[in-house]
C-alpha cells in the first residue's frame, strides 16, 4: 500500500512538474490533484527535491548497472555492441519517457540539483567505457553518439505516427551503425 501511494505521488508529480514546471508546482497542489492532505503527501516526500531524487533514482541505478558490468568486460567491439543492446533495453522501460521529458522541459530549475548531476556523471562514465583514450576522435565521437541516438530518436519523432517499437528499432539500428565507423 505504501509503495502504491509513493508511485501515485511519484505519477501525478511528474504530470504536473511536466506540465506547469518544476518551479510553478506545489505541494499543496500535488496533493490536491491526489486527493490527500499535504501531511498525507510528507509522510512520503518532505520536498519536492525529494520527488525528483525518487523519479531520477531508479535511473541512476539503471546505469550504475551497466557500468559496473561494462566495466568488467574488454573494449571490444561485441562488448560497445552489448552496452548499447543493454541500454537500449532500458529505454524501453514505461517511466523513462515520462521522465526524460519532464527533466528536458525543467532543465534550467534542476540543472544543479544533485541527483541529475550524479546522473550525467554516470552517463558520461558510461560513454567513456564505449572507447579507449587512444582510439581515434572520431571513432570515440561515433561511439559516443551511437549511445546519444537512443534518446535522440524519442524526441525526433514524437509527431510522427510511428509506434514507440519502430522508434525504438530503428534508433537501434543507426546506433549499432555508428558503433561501427
């Protein structure tokens, strides 16, 4: 039960940080658009910060995964192929769309906010495991940018009539080509 409301909390917070703003949105009205008391929501989240730890931490520990099994892999070709399979995988995942829009639209409010920064990090000690020092710039670029076309491919396309399996498969498909330039 307890989970279930964190999860609704979590739901309507990021519909309406979406929607209004990070900034613009309250408490108070979070918890009206819940139908709960703002003591009911602290019971669950002290700030709106907290909020936000909770939607990014999930993510963070998505990709603290990846990287430690990259990590214990050689630099090979199969290895970038798999870390980009992996992670591809992750972007499937129902809430990720959801967040990544509401970070996009608030990244001026949260551009310091501890937990996004700890997310780049981890985002960039991800792409760092795609390439040696010593491998050519463009070569690092490209495998850089192959990680980076996943989440590209989901804003490109949103207009269109596409379904989120054809997004998603043909970001794959021009992902795993730029592995190999």
């Amino acid at each position: 039960m307890r989970e279930d409301t964190r999860t609704r909390i979590q739901e309507i917070a990021l519909e309406l940080f979406t929607e209004q703003g990070y900034e613009a949105t309250s408490l108070r009205e979070i918890a009206e658009k819940l139908g709960v008391t703002k003591a009911a929501l602290y019971y669950h989240f002290k700030t709106k910060d907290d909020i936000v730890a909770s939607l990014v931490d999930l993510r963070i520990a998505e990709l603290e995964e990846l990287l430690a099994w990259a990590r214990a892999q050689p630099k090979t070709a199969e290895t970038r192929r798999e870390i980009i399979l992996r992670y591809a995988d992750q972007l499937r995942h129902s809430r990720y769309l959801e967040v990544a829009r509401f970070l996009e639209r608030n990244q001026t409010a949260l551009r310091d906010h501890p937990k996004i920064i700890g997310m780049r990090e981890t985002m960039m000690a991800l792409v760092s495991e795609l390439s040696d020092t010593d491998d050519a710039l463009a070569s690092r670029i490209s495998r850089s940018m192959a990680l980076f076309t996943l989440h590209a491919a989901k804003w490109m396309t949103q207009d269109e009539s596409l379904t989120e399996e054809e997004i998603s498969q043909a970001s794959l498909e021009v992902a795993l080509r730029l592995l190999e330039l």
